[in-house]
C-alpha cells in the first residue's frame, strides 16, 4: 500500500494531504525506467569487460586454434621453399654444369603473377584475417611456379642425361660408406677448426665418422689412379686411394685402414675399395674424402645424387655447413 504523503498549507496553517497527479505517476515512472535502464546498461557494459561470453570464449580457442594451424603450416611452407631452392642451387652449379647447360636465372624462378589484385575477392570478404589467407594463397601459388619450372628443368636435364650415359655412370653420386641416417657425417666442406692446431683452415673434403673397419665404395665409374699405402707418418692422407672417373672428374678416400684394389684397377660405383681407418693425420677412425674436378677440389656434398630425396638432401647439406672441428 502506497504511503500517503502531507504538505503543509501556509495560507491555513494545516497539514494538507498531497495529492499525485497522473503527470506525478508517468515522470516518476520514467525516472525509474531511466534508472534502471543505466544500471543494465552499466552491468552489461561490466559483465562484457571482465567476462567471456560461451560464444566468444569458444571463438577466442578456435582463434587460438587456427593460429597454431597457421604456424604450423608456415613453417611447412618455409621447408619446403628451402628444399626448392636447395634443387635450383644443384640443378644449376652441378647438374646444368656438369652437361654444358645454361643455368636458370633467378628472374625466371621469381617471375610469376599474383599479388594484390588476384586476391583482392579474398581481402573484399571483409574477414578477419582475409589478408593473412591471401598471403599464404600468394606463397602456396608461388611455391607452384618454381617447383614446376625446377621440375622442367630436371626434365632438360635428364634429357641431357640419358643423351650421356657414360657420364652420368662416372660422376661421383653416391656416399662412399654406408650412411642411411646421415648420422656418421662429421664435418664439411670449407673453413674448419683443425684438430691439432685449433686454427680455422680450408677443409677440402667432407669426413665421415665411422668404426675402424667400415667398407669404402667408389663413389662412380673410373679407373684407379693412385694409392699411397703403408704410411706410418702421422701427417698428410694416410693410405689413401684416387679414383680417375674421366670428364675431369677425380675422387679421394684418405685415412685407409686397409685397401682392396691397385693401381689401373677399373672400379664400379657402389664397389668396396677399401676400409675407414686412422692413418696420417687423423684424430679418430674416419674417412676423409674429396671431389676434384678439373684439378680444383669443389665441395663433395653437391654430387649426393642418388638414393636421396629432396627432404634428405636438404638435411645432409645442413649437416655438412655446420662449422665444427675436422678430423684431419
């Protein structure tokens, strides 16, 4: 029961009873919608800032989510980029090279279309991250173009191959010890920190880790050179064994234990020559092996052809440009 309300009267002295118009009853009634219309609005403003709806926290793990996703699959695309640049970078030093063929240039693997305008439809959707997805369309779409220009350059290439047989037989394409996990490559071509004299000096073959005793393939066709054995000097090579594979092409196996083959012996790829030893300046059981092409000693790790993939390669060359201690 509403209160009933008194005023006093000066013109007669009493208390009169108030009276409440209905213009009384519609502003007060306003002024109670206003105010609690502030206060809904205060709480919500409130309740949003400091608490997640359930829509908005499962848009917010989502978001997180697709981030994840996101890089994840950035850093698949960074990979593959570096094994199609490292196939560019063979195909044109070794294999273009090695068959008197013109190397690509740069502008023909950049060349392409694409851009802002063939993925404006993306960006006009208005989604949140419409321009991230546009990027990495553009990355994918790039990716697409050199990989098939490189896949028709190995195409060339094994035209020119097969126009050569004998050659491609010779060329030095394979690990010369058994190595499937990479694992027993210890150091690589260039500036490396000599064992004996901790300088850093030119290392001009890749050495291979290995137990006293490991089987050595030739690594192509070709006839033996050159072989040093029963040196008991703990300078130079050791035992070792050249290769002449013909085309300019001659190949090094130092540090030998034993040998199984002599001078003018004609060899096979994949055949055994000889076996990982220590012998010369060596400061563990190793194998320490060179390519020379045209009497200059290039970097080996180039002519690991066969038996590898792609992904493969690309590990072996990380393995090898590790700046570390050789073995001679």
């Amino acid at each position: 029961m509403a209160r009933i309300k008194y005023y006093y009267d000066t013109e007669t002295c009493r208390y009169e009873r108030a009276k409440i118009t209905k213009s009384d009853v519609i502003l007060n009634f306003l002024g109670f919608l206003a105010v609690a219309l502030v206060m809904s609005v205060t709480m919500v403003v409130i309740y949003n800032t400091y608490f997640e709806s359930p829509t908005e926290a499962k848009l917010k793990k989502e978001n997180r989510e697709l981030q994840k996703h996101y890089q994840v699959l950035q850093g698949e695309l960074n990979e593959v980029e570096d094994v199609i640049a490292a196939l560019n970078e063979r195909d044109n030093n070794i294999y273009r090279k090695i068959y008197e063929a013109e190397p690509l240039p740069s502008t023909v693997l950049e060349a392409g279309h694409g851009g802002a305008v063939e993925y404006k439809h993306i960006i006009e959707k208005g989604l949140r991250d419409s321009k991230l997805v546009a990027g990495m369309s553009n990355q994918i779409d790039k990716l697409k173009r050199k990989a098939n220009i490189v896949n028709q350059s190995f195409d060339e290439i094994m035209s020119l191959a097969k126009e050569n047989e004998e050659l491609l037989a010779a060329i030095p394409a394979i690990q010369p010890i058994h190595n499937p996990d990479y694992t027993k490559l210890a150091s690589g071509f260039g500036n490396r920190i000599n064992p004996f004299h901790k300088a850093r000096v030119k290392h001009e073959g890749i050495d291979y880790a290995a137990p006293r005793g490991t089987e050595v393939y030739a690594t192509g066709n070709g006839k033996v050179k050159f072989i040093k054995v029963n040196s008991y000097l703990q300078t130079g090579f050791g035992n070792y064994i050249e290769i002449d594979h013909g085309f300019g092409y001659v190949t090094r196996y130092a540090h030998l234990n034993a040998v199984s083959v002599k001078e003018g012996d004609v060899v096979k790829r994949g055949q055994v020559i000889g076996k990982v030893g220590s012998t010369g300046g060596s400061s563990a059981p190793h194998l320490h092996y060179e390519v020379i092409k045209n009497g200059k000693k290039i970097d080996p790790i180039n002519f690991v052809i066969n038996g590898l993939n792609n992904r493969d390669y690309v590990k072996l060359t990380e393995l090898a440009a590790r700046e570390n201690q050789s073995f001679d």
